[in-house]
C-alpha cells in the first residue's frame, strides 16, 4: 500500500519556478511517497479563462513531479476562496490516500491557531466588527481583515497576504470538517502572486501571463521551468491557449445587453443590485479590461466581478449555486497520471469517499450530472475562446498518462 502521499490544490496558470519549488520542497520536507495535486478548471478563481486547458495544465503537473491530478471542477475552481478551498480540501480527504495538504505561504513561521479559532466560531465581537466594515462598503475579504485586525493589528496584516489568506481556508476547512490531514506550509519564494511585472527569475503566474499575452515569449521563455515550457509552446503554436479576452467581452457583452434585468438578477451572487452595475457598464465599455474596471467598486472587487460575468455565461442560479455549494464535490475525476498515479487510483477503488469518474452523464439531476453539465459548458465556453476554435476537447480529451 502506498503511504505518506501529499496533496496539492493548484491553478498552474501557467507553472512556474515556485510551483515547481514548493513540490520539491514539500516532497523533500516529508519524504513523500506520492503526490495528488487537485487542478482548476477552464476557469480560475479570478475569475479568468485558464491560460491552457486543464489537460494541458495537468500534463505539466506531471511534468513537474505530481503522480496524479485530480479535476478541481469549475463550479469550485471559478468562485470565491472560501468554495475554492473547501472543493479542494474535499476533493483531497475523498481521494482516501493523501495524508498531508501541503500550500505556499508568505509567513509560513506565523502560528494561525488564534485566527482560525474566531473564524470557526465567530465570536460575537467579531461578527459586530465584520458587520461594521461590511457597512462601510468595504468587500468581504477587507472587511474580514479588518474585524480581525480589531483584535491584534498582526492578524489583518497576516491575512491580508493572499497566499497565507488561502492558506487560512484550507486550514479552516480541514478543522471544521475533522479531515484526517496534516498541514504542510512552505514559503513562498520569487515574486508575490499578484505582481504584475517581473523582478526575479521566479516571476509570477500574472506577470508570465502578461508577458505572454502580449506575445513576449522570448521573453518568458527563460521564465518558465521546462515541464511548463514543454507543454505550454506547443499549445501555443496549436492554437489551444487562451492569449486574448476580446471574445469573452464579445460573447459577454452580446448576452449582457439582451438579457433581461430580473433574469439577470437570478444569477448566482447576483446581489445588492449589482446586475445594475454590470448592465450600466455592458454599455458603455469598449473592452473587458474597461468593463471590470469601471464595474469595480469598494465592495465589488475586480475578482468578484469577473466570476459574476463567468457564472452568467455558465449560466448557474442563485438556487443551484446554494445547493452544489451545500453538497459539495460528488466525484473524483483523475487529468493525469503516472505509473505511481495509477497505483494511487487502485488504492482509491477501496479507500475513496467519491466514485472515481471518467465519464459522467450530462443528463439527469444528480449532484454528478449537474457538475458535469457545467464542466461541458466550461469547456465549450473555452473553447471559443482560444486562438483556434477545436470543438469538443472536454468530450474528446483524456487522461495524460506518463
């Protein structure tokens, strides 16, 4: 039996030297046997088209040292940290095997436990804190940081980093679910996750991003560790990546305006009339980039609202949204493997929590189908947006076994 295996919770968007640092490091640290890394989808948690598709994306976690790569679905991979990190987590504790979930962190020395423990039970000075900001119209996230910073100055400013805020989920998820897993945080090396330029040769996901779409690729080349750079140059010169969000503000922009406001106002987190502000800017913005920024408010971050606009095109409800929130991940999809994978994934016939998946029918109102239907119009959606249209790759596509 296959012991002492790690797991991961990764975008990948697109690898780079600090993933690539952190398997190491975590593999290193823990002497591990095996590594389960569960992957995003088509789209991200801000809210973006993932560079690559995440067949490609799960190629290079290969690559890069992962055994096995596990499908983190849309509805999960596209939405606020909170349903991130809980479709992860659970997504990790239902595979049976991992022991341990391993994350990068800004302040990895910092002893959390007093911030998670007023995050669990919310104290009631807490609450009356959270409601003050939230009035304020500060964002959730903001308006957190600063409840806790009422308590110690230290813990607004450790939360307001975001790779040791996401941590936070994944540990609050863990505690409140009593998952057997331990925790494994490793610091975070190289440029900060949302520098948007590079100072470093381990450049950010956004700046490589940045330098891509603005096709820079001499210059990013050297920027981009070879089990990424393999993968992702060839994508490119297929025409299955993603480089430009000219047809997603097209594609937005035709359905925004035609759709009426009440049924817009359905849409998953469609709240505190917020349809009213996209409606307004649909209008008025002649690119995407201008339709966020102007859409932008105190309480309506840029991330929000780009996973707003997402969650239309996808066409999830206000009430599907709150129960596939409610239920939880229903299956587990395996993107990738190798030989070591592979044992993992007989090991999980008999230990995992979830059936394991290729294949899941579109029909039917199983939490399953209901998934997976999204996962279809994921995939479609992303389709149209890469340099070269190639109908039908999620139906198509399988598992990279290496």
């Amino acid at each position: 039996m296959v012991k002492n295996i790690i797991g991961i919770i990764a975008e990948y968007n697109p690898l780079h030297y600090g993933h690539v640092h952190h398997i190491s490091e975590a593999a290193r640290q823990t002497g591990a046997s095996g590594i389960v890394v569960v992957l995003s989808s088509y789209f991200t948690q801000r809210g973006e088209p993932a560079l690559l598709s995440k067949w490609d994306r799960a190629e290079m976690a290969l690559r890069a040292g992962a055994n096995l790569v596990l499908e983190l679905p849309v509805f999960f991979s596209c939405a606020s940290a909170g349903i991130f990190a809980g479709g992860g987590i659970d997504l990790l504790a239902a595979a049976g095997v991992v022991n341990t979930v391993t994350f990068g962190m800004e302040d990895p020395g910092f002893s959390p436990a007093p911030i998670l423990d007023i995050l669990i039970h919310e104290p009631s000075s807490f609450k009356d804190y959270l409601k003050k900001y939230m009035k304020s119209g500060f964002s959730y996230v903001k308006a957190r940081a600063r409840a806790l910073g009422d308590f110690d100055p230290a813990f607004e400013a450790f939360v307001s980093r975001p790779n040791n805020s996401l941590a936070l989920s994944y540990m609050q998820r863990v505690i409140e679910k009593q998952y057997p897993l331990a925790f494994l945080p490793v610091l975070r090396e190289g440029d900060g996750y949302r520098a948007e330029t590079v100072s470093s040769p381990r450049a950010s996901s956004t700046a490589l991003r940045h330098l891509l779409e603005d096709g820079k690729f001499k210059e990013a080349e050297p920027l981009i560790p070879p089990a990424g750079r393999d993968v992702l140059f060839p994508c490119i010169e297929a025409g299955r990546a993603v480089l430009s969000r000219e047809t997603l503000w097209r594609i937005a922009r035709s359905l925004l305006s035609r759709t009426p406001r009440k049924e817009l106002k359905g849409s998953a987190g469609m709240t505190e009339g917020m349809e009213n502000r996209l409606m307004k800017f649909t209008s008025e913005s002649a690119t995407w980039e201008e339709f966020i920024a102007a859409a932008v408010s105190g309480r309506y971050p840029a991330g929000r609202v780009r996973r707003q606009v997402i969650h239309f095109l996808l066409g999830i409800s206000r009430e599907e949204r709150a129960a596939l929130q409610r239920e939880g991940p229903s299956y587990l999809r395996p993107l990738a493997a190798d030989k070591k994978g592979r044992e993992l994934l007989r090991e999980m016939d008999g230990a995992a929590a979830l059936p394991v998946r290729s294949k899941i029918p579109l029909t039917g109102s199983s939490s399953e189908s209901r998934l997976a239907l999204l996962e279809h119009r994921a995939g479609e959606l992303w389709e149209n947006l890469a340099l070269r249209h190639a109908p039908g790759s999620e139906k198509k596509r399988r598992p990279f076994m290496g």
